[in-house]
C-alpha cells in the first residue's frame, strides 16, 4: 500500500449497518459471503461510541472510542483481519461535523454544562453566550423537558443526587451536571444539619470545603490561566468532600437530608424554590422541547436539538475528533471515507485538503498531485442544474443524484399528464412546483430554524423583553418569548409594536400584578 500512487476505489460496496443487533463478529462472518458475490468494499456506517440504543450511529459521542455495542477491538480487529485475507477494502461512514449530546458519554458537552464559558471545551461548539435573551447569557438552553419548567418542577420530576462527591441532576434517565460554585446551595444546607456537631473535624472541615467554593473561579471565566486553576480546584474540592463523607457518615447524612428538603415535595410549590434557584444558577437553561425553535442558543444538526454541531475547522478540534480514523488509516483497517453532511463544515474545501493530507501521513505516501490520498465520498445532495465543487477534493458523492437517475427507469413519464390532473382535483387547484418549493422553504425558516433568523435579525422587541417577569412566574417560563417573537416578526413586516404583558406572579414569595 506504501508504494501505490493513487488510493484504492472500490467497484462495488455493500452498506453494511452496524448496531447492537448487528455486531462486528456478525460482520466477520458474512465477509466470505459478500466476496462470493463480488463485493469489493464493505461500506460501513458510524461505529464510534454512541448512544447505547442508537440504531444508526449518527450520533456520536466519542470520535476516539469504538460502540462498545457493536464489539471491542479485537472483534474489530478481526473482522477487518477477514477482509484483508478477502482483498478486501472498506469504506467507512464518518461524521465530523457534530455530536450526540444526549447521553452523559459525551464529555465535552459535559463539561459544558458542568463550566460553561469557562469549559475548556466550550470553543469546540458553536454556543452563543450572549443571546437576545439576556437570562441565557453565559448559559445553554436545555430544551429536553416533556413539558413546561415550572409544571415539571412542581411536580417533583427533577432530582439531585449526590455520588462520590459529586452533585447532578437526576431528569427521567437524563443525568446533568451541578456545577461545583453552586454546591455551596446545599452544602450550606448541610452545614446547618451538622450544627450539633461544631466542635468536631469534619464541621470544620465542610466548612473548609464552603470557603473553597467561594474562591473558585467562576464558570464565566475565559483566561486560560484562571480555567486551568478552576479545572483542577474543582476536582481536588470533590474528592475532599468524598473522603469526608466516608470518614464522617454524619456529613453523608447531613447532605441527604438536604437532598430531601431541596428536591421539594409535590403539592408544596413553595417547596420547590430552593431547587429553582439552584437549577437558575446553573449553566444550562431546561426549557419545554417545543420552544427550541426560537430560542436554541447552540448551533445543530438541522433541528435536531441532541445532535450539537463542532467547529471541526479549529485545528484542535480536528485533531481530537480524527484521531482514531487516522490510526484506522494508517493500519490499512479503513481504505476509504464517506463524509457525512459536508454542508454542515464551516470550510469543507480546506476540510478535504486538510483531511487528504492527514491520511497521506498516515499511509506514508507523498501527497498525488491531484491531491487525492486515500479515496474519499461526499453525503452531497445536489438538485437541478447544481454540481459538485471541482476544488474539493473528492471523489464523488454518495450517489443520491445517480439513484434519483436510476429511479427514472422505474417511472412511466408518459402518464405524468394524467397523474397531474388527478392531483389538481384533489387539492382543488393548480400549484406550480416551484412556489411550492419556496412556500415549504420558508415555513421550515420560519419555524424548524427560526432561531436562526433571529440571530441574524436582532429582532428589537425580544432584546427589549425583561427576563425577569419570565421567571418570576416559572409555570409560564417557557410560552412568553414565542409570544414575544411572534410579535417582533409582525413588527420587523411593518406593524411594529410593544406588547404588553398583563400577568400574575407566582411563587415568588408575593403576589403581584406584573408588566413589561
């Protein structure tokens, strides 16, 4: 392979698509099969570690990690050990340009969410920290809740835990990270659980642990030298505070019943404000699902709100999300790549010159000249008259537009004329294709990605909006910015102006009338 001058292409591939029902050691065993059949390449989808259940493996979790599902390295191993003895390649399916963020396996959202701003990993998302709505600054909306904030919270379906001397979140099987400044919540709680015992070590030593909290960085902290110091406080602060509770099972006592009484009981609303104010101090935002539209403050896939886009165009960032693939590369195991969405890479030009250089690296290879080290397919969806870049240095794309070609033979165009007909009178009328086309384009504007027009819109009634009668009412928390937006849209068409809001304040410790 050192000595050939172009890369391997395949003439035949066969998709074959790995998840926990079909594994690598299945895969090793049908390989004689596809070979008899003239299979030259296995074409294989995302195996990196995703969701347990994810049936595709879009959405990955960790570039660097094998789906423990789908099998360990030596099944790995072996059945790509299989394809060799068959001279076979394979062409693998990746994904550079986001991640799943759905499952606690993913540590850079993580520690997003843990530290935001000040995360070392938060540059490698697309996170706006300042938003139009002010009480998102510094923070990421969450909208994973099945319904609205405060009707989720009032009825005691959010819990913090505590476990090896780390607080978290407890929301269905969802587990989120405390973010340690804010520990003080309900260590402070404990402290005065433990009042009996002042005299003793461990208060003294709690106590210790407060202070501490109080000298961390914050999470908004962005100089290098302040993260670094706030990375390695945090954690010598969370196994001090293990060791006490193992030494002292009066500390591990005293913070459960803090548990107890800061998780709240339903029925008690008010029982729920510590927990409340301990959610708002977070770096996360939980909303309804439905307000993402609007108000999502981290760049997706499309609209899916667990799937977070990656400025895999940083160099640090693509170093750490190539470093397994090129190893894959270097060891022969994986002969060629399908790029997942190029669409969705702030550069996909220097991103294909970028990765044919790495992979001429890793072979050992002298770059060809016409760029082009290792075989290499784009996920590109080209329509009309469109087509591929010539200055990307690919191979082709993924066959979408020779499919739609082939499907052709399968259609008599000749009764085009009265399957048209038909359709009219169905709908009652006549609509040309293409208003149809725009009509849907902009409604998936206008809805699916509205918070992008916002963004780019700086929509002036909604930076006017005051968070705080939002979240003086927590039951409403999540309905008065779509208001709000809605109006501001009807504003920027020429019908600018101000809404009023005429509503009730709740569980606030008062009742009062509230307005913009």
């Amino acid at each position: 392979m050192t000595k050939e001058k172009h890369p391997r292409i395949p003439s035949s591939t066969y998709r074959l698509q790995f998840n926990r029902w079909f594994t690598f050691a299945q895969a090793r065993e049908i390989v004689p099969y596809l070979h008899a059949l003239g299979v030259t390449d296995a074409y294989a989808s995302p195996y990196f570690q995703a969701g347990a259940e994810s049936l595709h493996g879009y959405d990955i979790t960790d570039h660097n990690k094998l789906n423990a599902v789908i099998g360990s390295r030596e099944e790995y191993d072996s059945w790509t050990a299989e394809l060799h003895a068959h001279s076979m390649g394979q062409v693998l399916d990746f994904v550079p340009n986001h991640v799943g963020i759905a499952e606690p396996l993913n540590e850079w959202w993580m520690d997003v969410l843990e530290n935001g701003p000040s995360s070392r990993y938060a540059p490698y998302f697309d996170i706006d920290w300042h938003p139009l709505k002010s009480d998102l600054r510094d923070k990421v909306l969450l909208p994973i809740l099945s319904d609205q904030y405060g009707r989720i919270l009032e009825r005691g379906e959010l819990h913090v835990r505590f476990e090896e001397g780390t607080f978290y979140l407890l929301y269905g099987e969802r587990r989120l990270p405390i973010a340690p400044g804010t520990y003080r919540y309900l260590l402070g709680i404990a402290l005065q659980n433990l009042a009996e015992y002042k005299d003793e070590d461990f208060y003294a030593e709690l106590q210790s642990i407060l202070t501490a909290l109080e000298y961390l960085p914050k999470r908004t902290e962005t100089d290098p030298k302040r993260i670094a110091e706030r990375i390695r406080e945090k954690e010598i602060i969370k196994r001090r505070l293990e060791r006490r509770c193992a030494e002292a099972p009066q500390v591990q006592q005293a913070i459960e019943k803090a548990l107890a009484r800061i998780n709240g009981e339903p029925g008690d609303a008010r029982s729920f404000d510590a927990l409340d104010e301990l959610l708002n101090a977070q770096s996360y935002r939980l909303a309804y699902w439905r307000v993402a539209a609007e108000e999502i403050n981290y760049r997706r896939f499309f609209d899916v709100n667990d799937l977070a886009a990656i400025r895999v165009e940083l160099p640090k960032v693509f170093d750490a999300v190539h470093r397994l693939v090129l190893d894959l590369v270097r060891n022969r195991a994986v002969t060629g790549l399908r790029i997942d969405h190029p669409d969705g890479l702030y550069l996909p030009r220097e991103y294909f010159e970028k990765l044919q250089q790495r992979c001429a690296k890793a072979l050992a290879i002298a770059l060809p000249q016409d760029g082009r080290a290792i075989y290499m397919i784009v996920e590109k969806i080209l329509t009309g008259a469109e087509t591929l870049r010539k200055d990307w240095l690919v191979h082709g794309t993924t066959g979408y537009d020779f499919a739609n070609q082939v499907a052709q033979l399968l259609v008599d165009s000749s009764a085009e004329t009265a399957i048209t007909k038909t359709f009219h009178r169905f709908i009652g009328h006549s609509l040309p294709f293409g208003h149809l086309l725009y009509a849907k384009k902009l409604q998936v504007m206008k809805l699916s990605l509205a918070n992008g027009r916002s963004a780019f819109g700086a929509e002036p009634l909604v930076s006017r909006f005051h968070p705080r009668s939002a979240r003086a009412c927590r039951a409403r928390n999540d309905r008065l910015f779509s208001r709000l937006s809605n109006l501001s849209r009807a504003g920027s068409a020429g019908k600018r102006r101000r809404p009023t809001n005429h509503r009730t304040r709740r569980h606030c410790g008062q009742t009062a009338e509230s307005r913009d």
